[in-house]
C-alpha cells in the first residue's frame, strides 16, 4: 500500500505538468493554420471590381482609405470604447484573380486591432539651493500619453462576414473598370506558350494516321 505522503509528490507533478500543457496549447491556438474561409471570399468579376466594392464598403462604415490601388485596399478607422481607452482598427484587402483571363476573384482580408490605454505621469520641479544644490519638489505638470497595450489580428468569423455581406451589395453598383494603358501594353508583351515540338516518333504516327483515314 502507497503511503498518501509518497501520493502528494506525485500528484503535484502531474498537475503542473497537465498545466504547462495546456497553457502550451492555449499559446498556440491562435498560431496554427486551417482550412477555413474566415479570410477568403470568392466573387464574380475582375480583381479592380472587387476591390472597388471593397472600397466602398470601406468607407460606407466610416474607414478612412491609407493605401489605395487597384487590387490592395488598406483602411483605418478609431473608436473609444471607454474613457481612459483608445483603440484603432486597420483593415486590409487583397484581390487576386483566380486564373488569367477569368471572371472570377478571390478576395481575402484581415482586421489588425490595436488598443492604447491612457498614461499619466508627473513631472516634478527642481529648485536650486546654494547650500545643497538641487532639491525636486512634488509639484508640477502632468503629461497623458497613450500607449499601446494590445494588437492582435480579428479571428471574429461574424465580423468578416459582415464586411463580405455589404461588399456583394456594392458589388452590384460598381462600373466595370477598365484597364489602364500600361496594363494592355503589358498583357499585349506577354510572352505566349511555346507549342510543342514535333518529334519524328509523333510525324510518322500522324503520317500513319493520315494514310488510314
């Protein structure tokens, strides 16, 4: 029979090694990749459409537009949940044509928050005494400064389906963009495929099948 003071040890030990575990998984729950469609959406039109929508859908929710072009849309907007807290969200989109030439694109997006608390900090005055040199008194002004305390990457499935809910809205009401010059002269200059060469194996397997048709 194991006496219960030679059980505590262990016990303990299989505690915090169960513990550790768990916290060890918990800090990487967020870091692991998954075949989910949180990000992703696919739609129907050009990559310059999509991306229009976007826009649109952007600032129809009070996002101010940082960086604008054709196929990347970055937006940034703020708010103050509480009194002593401020907290700002960027939101970037990337579309991406699923294939040349299609009329189909894949939008993928993602929401960084980042949160600044409130700091307060003192400053203290010094005076000058001939006899002892400086002494500071505890008197002065007080400087509020903000500094961020959190950032972290959206994971919310609800709140990017929102934002594709009102960029198919859009989507309906954006003019077909055209492209731009330098586009066409790009398209024009690419290099087209290489067609297979004949071997003389695949010349006398045609000229046979010629023969016996």
């Amino acid at each position: 029979m194991i006496h219960r003071f030679l059980l505590l040890p262990l016990v303990v030990a299989l505690t915090s090694l169960t513990a550790c575990t768990t916290t060890k998984h918990a800090g990487l729950q967020h870091e692991e990749f998954g075949a989910t469609g949180v990000f992703t959406r696919n739609f129907p039109g050009t990559e310059k459409t999509s991306c229009e929508a976007a826009r649109r859908a952007l600032l129809s929710q009070g996002y101010v537009i940082s960086d604008w072009k054709p196929v990347v849309i970055k937006g940034r907007r703020k708010y103050q949940p509480e009194a002593d807290v401020h907290a700002e969200i960027e939101f970037n989109v990337v579309c991406v044509a699923d294939s040349k030439g299609s009329n189909s694109t894949t939008v993928f997006v993602n929401a960084v928050r980042d949160r600044y608390s409130l700091k307060k900090s003192n400053t203290s005055a010094s005076i000058g005494v001939s006899a002892i040199g400086s002494v500071s008194l505890p008197f002065g002004s007080t400087d509020d400064a903000l500094v961020k305390v959190a950032s972290e990457t959206i994971p919310t499935g609800q709140f990017y389906e929102q934002f594709f809910e009102l960029l198919e809205r859009y989507l309906d009401s954006v003019p077909y963009v055209e492209e731009t010059e330098e586009e066409k002269k790009a398209i024009a200059s690419a290099p087209t495929p290489a067609k297979p060469v004949a071997t003389p194996a695949t010349e006398t397997k045609e000229i046979k099948e010629s023969e016996e048709d």
